[in-house]
C-alpha cells in the first residue's frame, strides 16, 4: 500500500519515497552530485521566493534581503554594496577543490545551492568603493547531518 505521506509507510515503503524523492531532486538541480561553474548564490535566493524551494521563515528573508539589495545596487549609484560574483565564488571553488569529507571515500565535496547562498553571501557582497567585504561575522543555524562545514574540519588545515 504506497501513501503519499511517508509517515504513513511501511520501512520499504519510506526507502523507496525516499529514493524517488532525492532523485527528483537531483534531476531538478536541487541536489548536485559535482560541482557546478558558477555561483547559485542569487538563483537560490530567486528559487526560494518562487516557493520551488521550501524554507523557512529566517531563509525567505535572507532572500529576499539579497534580491532587493542586487537590485538596489544595480539602481542607486549612492548604494553602498555591491554583490562581486567573483569573491563570492572563490571560497566556493577553494572548498569544492581543496577540502575533503572526513568519512566516506569522496575525493572532493560538492556545495549544495543553500551553501552558495550562505558562503556566496558572506563573501560576494562588498564596499562599491574599497571592496572590503560588507559581513565580517556570520552567525548560521544548521540542523544536524545537513552538510556543513564542522569545526574539526577547519579550511586550510592539513591533517
């Protein structure tokens, strides 16, 4: 008996759901199973104000927070930031070419669309005037087994 709840589904059932469910993800660009060449940190935040990504409340307005300001800054010459693509990227392509998952046998990690928007966000918004990045200090919340960098695994620390 297959339900659409997967709350309501046997163990096969819900491996199957599951299953089905990740690769509906993968062939829509949700999920990434290798690195992409190009920032996602505003086709995120377009994606999530569409509603073709569920997030919550916090995540909608750090979204739209960012679209507003693309589009501020591309309108008002007296606007102070400006969203610099490039160092945005880069932290993104040192993470994705340098650092390795500590379990499994994986020969590099693959940034999921949410973690572009966190890292592109941090890093691709800068000074319009000295390029000096506008966020010093990040705080995020992330539940656990959800990808994130863990403090043992620090950038740039050989092992």
């Amino acid at each position: 008996m297959t339900n659409s709840n997967p709350l309501d589904m046997d163990y096969g059932a819900i491996v199957e759901w599951v299953q089905k469910y990740k690769q509906t993800m993968v062939d829509s660009g949700l999920i990434l199973k290798k690195p992409v060449n190009a920032l996602l940190t505003t086709l995120y935040a377009q994606l999530v104000m569409e509603g073709d990504i569920e997030a919550g409340e916090w995540v909608k307005k750090a979204c739209e927070r960012h679209l507003k300001d693309l589009e501020r800054s591309k309108n008002d010459p007296s606007y102070p930031w400006v969203f610099d693509e490039d160092k945005g990227w880069r932290p993104i392509r040192f993470i994705e070419k340098k650092c390795h998952p500590t379990k499994g046998s994986f020969d590099h990690l693959v940034m999921q669309p949410w973690q572009h928007f966190v890292v592109g966000s941090m890093f691709g918004w800068v000074d319009r005037k000295t390029g000096m990045r506008r966020f010093r200090e990040s705080l995020i919340f992330v539940g656990r087994k959800n990808g994130k960098l863990s403090r043992r695994s620090k950038i740039g620390q050989n092992r």
